[in-house]
C-alpha cells in the first residue's frame, strides 16, 4: 500500500509527488506515456533540446512558484520575442513600436495610439460580441486582418466571428519598443531541459511508465489509500456525460543541416493560406539569440498544425465555450463526490494553464491534504 498512486507524470502530478514524498509519504506515480514531464518533456537531437510537444516558455509573477522550480533547475535568461511573418512581411510580437512602424510607417507612440483609435472608431464597434469585434476594439482592423485573423481561425478551426469574445480579454500592446511578450517578472528556460527539471522533482520517488491508469483501475486503486488523477476528467467518467471538446496540434518535426533557419525561437504564420501556425526552432530557446550556438551545424525546426481533437489525440486546448464548461460543471460535481479521488491539473480541470498556474494549483492543494 502506497499512500497516494499519482496518475500522470506531468508538472501538476509531479509536483504532488514532491511534497507528498517530503511530507513522509509513500508515493506511487504512473504514466501511460514510456517518458515523464508530459507535455512540457524534452529530449535530446542533435545536441539540441528539442520542445516535444510544443514551445514551452516559463514565466510568473508568482515568487513562490520562481523558487520552487529554481530547487529543480537553473533557469536561462530566454525573454520570448516571437515574429509574426504575413505573406512574407515580418513583423513583431508582441503589438509594440516595431509592430505599428512596419504596418503604417508610424514614428511615435502618440501617432501610433492615434491610428488604432482611428480604426476602432471607423468599425463602430461599442460592445465586441466575438473574437473578430473584441479584436478590432483592441487592436484597429490592419493589425486584426494581419496579424490576428488568419492564425486563429487556424488556431480554432472555425471563423473569428463565431468565436467568442473572451478567448482575447487582452493582447500584448506596448507603445515601447519592448519585444518581451509576456508581463512576467520572471522567464526562462530551464538549462538542461524541462525533462531534467522534473526528473529532478521526482528523485528517490517510484515511478512506472507505460501503465494505462483506466484501463487497469480496479487493481491500481487498491495499491494507495488516495489518487491524484491528473488525466482527463470525462475520460475519468467514461465520457457518460458527453466528451468535452478540445483542439489537438500536429508537428513535422525536422533536423537541417545548416546552423540557423530562422533566427528566433518562435515565428507565427498570420496568414491563413499557410498551412501551420507557425514554426520553432529549438535550438534559439536555450542558446539565446546570439551566435552561441554557432558551433552547433545542425538545427531543428517543428512545423505546428492545428486540428479539430478526437478521441486518441492529444488534448492540448480547452474550447472553454458556454456549452463545454456546463459539461464541465456537471463533472466537477461527480469529480467532487469521490471521496478517495483529487482529480486535477490542466485535464482534470478542463482549463488552459500556464505552468506557473498548474504548479500553484498543485502546491496550494497539497498545503489543503498533505
């Protein structure tokens, strides 16, 4: 008997897994994946860490969390500054001075101000009611037909007007020529890899992977007096009330033989007639924008595409619309009723975190049970 059987190796179980374990008790955690570190896990090509499953950039506000990953790894100075490229127009992101000075030839934050309101003012739009009105209201209609429409309609699949207004509360707009995209005290990469940084987390802890949890339920629940089930919650339920909706990614992923293919982390496709949303190249995240990694002759680039998910995909996105969290809600309260089960994380929660927030959650649910 183990004290808790943690089901997923990601960044919320693993977490647990820790201060469970510090707390003098026996832990068990198990992954259907043959890796740990779940989506943020990194490996090794061509000397390069390469981002598995998607560009994974840390960064908080959070004190706390900042010094409880730095226990686990070193972090760089990586400040992410990704470029928009639209038919071949470059432009960057976030929206700042470069931004407004390439699309209008604008010189001052004053004259750049001015266009947006001009264009906010000509849509007349008073109270956005989707994605394309809460967009223009924010940003003027040049910078939304751009830079904003086309990647997220790939983003999501359907037409910025009938997306919802709150998937873009806010955007990035800096009337500086600041080109860090995150509002973030703290940011980096962690030397070595996000897979080093949580085998670190689970050091002298059991781990067993390739072990499907719901498959095999009845025998593994009888193995720990309690379970932190970090996969999704409607799988959990065998989808008895509906499935809950998802978008999934794609990657190509190749190794060229040349030193550099694009000169930064991150370049976003704004454009709807490409076919990804953007590409990253994985070297840029841990040798910086120099010529650090010069010595390196080889690089790897991954293509990203965006794809309605089903059943056997990888869940990367929530689609938190009304009719999605009602069906959530309904969970959450069977969720709720299992006396020996926490069920959490980005999955268990149907919520799009950033990995600062999934540690927090877990930390502060361990300060409730531990």
């Amino acid at each position: 008997m183990y004290d808790y059987l943690i089901v997923g190796a990601g960044l919320y179980g693993s977490v647990f897994a820790r201060q469970a374990a510090d707390a003098g008790k026996s832990v068990l955690v198990i992954d259907k994946r043959p890796h740990i570190a779940g989506n943020i896990f990194t490996e090794e090509i061509a000397g390069i860490n390469v981002h598995k499953y998607g560009a994974h950039i840390f960064h908080t506000n959070n004190r706390e969390v900042w010094s409880y990953v730095n226990r686990f790894a070193a972090f760089n100075r990586f400040t992410n500054s990704p470029v928009a490229n639209y038919c071949g127009e470059l432009y960057s992101l976030p929206f700042n001075m470069y931004t407004f000075n390439k699309m209008w030839g604008v010189i001052t934050p004053e004259e750049a101000a001015a266009k947006i309101e001009e264009q906010k003012k000509v849509a007349g739009i008073e109270k956005p009611t989707n994605l394309e009105e809460q967009a223009i209201s924010l940003v003027g209609t040049d910078i939304y037909e751009k830079l904003i429409k086309g990647y997220t309609e790939k983003q999501w699949g359907r037409p910025c007007k009938e997306l919802p207004a709150f998937i873009i509360k806010r955007l990035p707009v800096r009337f500086t020529f600041d080109n860090n995209y995150f509002n973030a005290l703290y940011q980096g990469i962690p030397v070595g890899g996000y897979t080093q940084m949580v085998m670190n987390m689970l050091d002298g802890i059991e781990v067993s992977r390739g072990i499907e949890y719901l498959e095999n339920k009845a025998e593994l629940d009888k193995l720990a007096s309690r379970i932190i089930y970090t996969g999704p919650i409607d799988a959990y339920f065998g989808y008895k009330l509906g499935t809950l909706e998802y978008r999934s990614v794609r990657f190509e992923t190749e190794i060229l033989n040349i030193p550099n293919f694009q000169g930064n982390a991150a370049v976003n496709y704004t454009d709807k007639e490409t076919p990804w949303t953007r590409i990253i190249e994985h070297k840029w995240f841990e040798f910086g924008k120099d010529e650090e990694g010069r010595d390196l002759p080889k690089t790897v680039i991954s293509r990203e595409y965006s794809s309605e998910w089903k059943q056997g995909d990888e869940p990367y996105y929530p689609v938190n619309d009304e009719k999605n969290n009602e069906l959530y809600k309904k969970y959450r309260t069977l969720a709720d009723k299992e006396a020996k089960v926490i069920i959490g994380g980005r999955l268990g929660e149907y919520k799009y975190y950033d990995m600062d927030a999934v540690i927090a959650a877990a930390l502060d649910k361990t300060k409730e049970v531990l």
